[in-house]
C-alpha cells in the first residue's frame, strides 16, 4: 500500500521534481547505510559480575555492622 501511494506520486511529479525525490532518497539510503558512531563504553574498574557482587556485599555488610554500633 505504501509503495502503491509513493509510485503515484512519484509519476505525479515534473521531470525535475522526479530527479530531485530520486537524489533525496539516494541520500537517505546513503546515511542509512552509513555505519553510525560506536557507542562509548564505560570504564568500569569492576572486571566481572563476581568481583562486583563481592564489593556489593562488603558495603551491605559493613553498613550493616555500622548500623550495628549506633
């Protein structure tokens, strides 16, 4: 259906409004294309899940002890 609707129009136009829509979608599919800029990863200083939840751990378990205290 949308490719019925865009051929009608596209037989509707003058000669150079057709090379011009030709030239603009040229473009589009060019950026398309066009491989985009790669994503900046974060620089963790955690190497693993496993080292992670160790962290996680000692900090829930020290603020527990602290909370101990009070």
């Amino acid at each position: 259906m949308y490719a019925e609707t865009v051929y009608t129009v596209f037989n509707s136009l003058s000669q150079v409004e057709k090379e011009r829509f030709i030239d603009i979608i040229q473009q589009e599919i060019k950026a398309l294309q066009q491989p985009s800029k790669p994503k900046k990863e974060k620089k963790s200083r955690v190497k693993s899940k496993e080292e992670y939840m160790d962290i996680a751990l000692q900090l829930m378990s020290s603020r527990k002890r602290n909370a101990n205290k009070k």
